[in-house]
C-alpha cells in the first residue's frame, strides 16, 4: 500500500499511485516517482509579458543540500524520475553545471528549460537529456518581439547540434499562435528545422497581459485530417490541469507528436512534485 504521502527533508510531499487517464484509463502503480524541478534563479535576458519567475535571486546555491535530499529520497527507494533545472534563464547562472552534475547521479531524465537565446555550454549540455527551448512562433521576428531579444542566428544554429533533445515549447496566446492553422504551421517549422516533437502550453493568468491573451485550450478545435487526437487526462480532476496529445504528419510525411497542457488550478497539490527553491523544498509549485 502506497502512502498518500512521503515526508522529505522534512516537507510533506503528496504521492498519487496512479497514472494520467489516457482513453479513460488510469494504472495504479506500485513504485512512488518523484518529479524535480530546480529553480536556479529569476535572472534572465529575456523581456516576455507573461513571465511567471519570481523576482527573488538566490545568491548562493546550496549544493550540500541538494545532494542529501536527492540521496534521502533515494534512500527510500523512491524513483526520482526527472530532475528539471529552471529560473528565470538557468544557463545565465553560474552554479548550473555543478548542480546539474550531482543531480545527474540520482535520474536518468535531466532536463533543462531554457529560451535558446545564450550560446550553450556544451558542458551542461552534453549532461542533460532534455532541452525545453521556448519558441513562441515560427515566424523569427515575432518570435523576437515576444521575447523583447534578437535572435543570433549563429546561437540558434549551434543549438541546431542538439535537436534530438530539444523539444521547442510555445505557449498559446490571442495574438500569435492560437489556432489549428498556426500550430500547423508552427509544427511544419519546428519539423523543417529538424526537431520531432513539439509541447503547447496554456498560459498562467498572473497579471493583465495574461489575462488579454489567455485562451482556453479546450476552444482549438482540431479538424485536419492529419492530425490525430490521443485523449488524455492529466488529473482525473478536470479543473485542476488538462492536457491533450497529438501527432500530427508533416507536410514533408514526418510524424510530430506534441501535447498542450494547461494547468487550471495553480494552487492545487497535485503530488509527486517536488520544488527545490531558495535551497529549501516546497511541494507545490508557486
Ligand atoms: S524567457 Fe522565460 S524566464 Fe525569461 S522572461 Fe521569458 S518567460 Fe521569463
């Protein structure tokens, strides 16, 4: 019997012991799996109106800290089934190699959110399995606007080395990407740049831009024949987060699966989520 709970450096964290309902399934499990997301700090390069990072800065990562909740909760024979490294822009912070080091030893899934506008370290990248690069639009000068940067194409094309492990992320606003015919267009660019697969996220309602451009997900009807549908259910509880998979077949026959996921509730624990931030552990994201 899984216990509703597990008690890590002394914060209580919520465990579900089932899986998303995929076409009205949901499987019980018999391990516990922890998601962790890392938030380095709030410093970054980029200008974008519908920002979520928190303004406050940690100067000093604690990395004595990190490592023994990572070996806690190992030693409880929990799985940590992703380590995710987030900010602000993590590839502006110093400590991101060393941390990312340690956190490679206790998951076999790093990831690393980041806009792609800095020159990657090949160092940190060579460590981590997944790169959540933001891309807001495939046309490049909207794509700029939104983000108040230019892009360098050299920068751009550098990260063009690790396109197996980028997946490109946008987040779903009014005035750009909002549609079936813009997120088509959105994945043919994605797919002739080399990627394959692609995520669309709802935004969080946080201030007056979010909520002048926020759409709901459920509104983007999809009726081309090219892409198919895998009904998915993240929570069984529907107001709290929603997401929906996809593939489509490209223009040039490749197949892209993606996902658009949008979280309703921001305050509701939905468990088997750990937040490592300000060097202390919170159990929901906030
Ligand atoms: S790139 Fe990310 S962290 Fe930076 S301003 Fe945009 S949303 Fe915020």
């Amino acid at each position: 019997m899984i216990k509703p709970y597990i008690i890590i450096d002394n914060t209580k964290i919520k465990i579900n012991n089932s899986t998303c309902i995929i076409n009205n399934k949901s499987t019980k499990v018999n391990n516990i799996s922890v998601n962790i997301s890392v938030y380095l700090d709030s410093l970054c390069n980029a200008k974008c109106k519908f920002c979520c990072a928190t303004k406050d800065y940690i100067a000093d990562f604690n990395f004595n800290k990190f490592e023994n909740i990572l070996r806690e909760i190992k030693n409880n024979s929990y799985t940590i089934n992703r380590i995710i490294f987030t900010g602000g822009e993590p590839l502006l912070n110093k400590n991101l190699f060393n941390a990312m080091y340690i956190a490679k030893q206790y998951t076999n899934e790093l990831v690393l959110n980041t806009n792609g506008f800095i020159y990657p370290n090949n160092k940190c990248i060579d460590l981590v399995d997944v790169i959540n690069m933001s891309i807001h639009h495939y046309d490049n000068n909207i794509n700029n606007d939104i983000f108040g940067l230019n892009k360098d194409i050299n920068i751009f094309n550098k990260w063009l080395d690790y396109k197996n492990k980028i997946i490109p992320t946008c987040v779903l606003m009014k005035s750009y990407i909002n549609k079936e015919d813009d997120i088509i267009n959105y994945l043919d660019y994605i797919d002739s740049k080399g990627f394959k697969k692609a995520a669309f996220y709802g935004l969080m309602r946080i201030n007056d831009y979010t909520k002048d451009e926020y759409i709901d997900i459920n509104n983007i009807k999809f009726n081309n024949k090219y892409i198919i549908n895998n009904k998915r259910i993240c929570y069984p509880i529907k107001n709290i987060c929603q997401c929906n998979n996809y593939c489509y077949t490209s223009k040039i026959n490749n197949i892209i699966p993606f996902y658009i996921r949008q979280v309703i509730n921001h305050n509701y624990d939905k468990g088997n989520f750990i937040l490592f931030k300000n060097n202390q552990i919170i159990s929901k994201f906030k």
